[in-house]
C-alpha cells in the first residue's frame, strides 16, 4: 500500500466516473461518455502508476 491516499483516490474517482459513463450512455449522450471514458482511464492509470 502507498504512503499517502493519492492513488486510492485517484482510482475511486476513476471508477466514479465509469459510473458516470455508464449514465451518459443510458441518456444516449455519447460525447460526454467518450470525455468521461478517457478521463476515467487516465485517473485509473494515474492511480495504479502512482501505487
């Protein structure tokens, strides 16, 4: 485990905003599934990088 609560955080807020994807999709709103996809991959990267 990491000394501080930067990558645990950074990996909920990518998985948070999976959730968000999802959501856009069942609304039919793609572009802002695509914006939130790509930054929940980043965060998710970000975060396992950092660990």
């Amino acid at each position: 485990m990491s000394s501080n609560w930067t990558a645990p955080v950074l990996v909920f807020v990518g998985l948070f905003m999976i959730g968000g994807v999802v959501s856009f999709l069942k609304q039919g709103i793609k572009i802002g599934a695509a914006v939130l996809g790509v930054g929940a991959a980043l965060a998710i990267t970000a975060g396992v990088l950092w660990w």
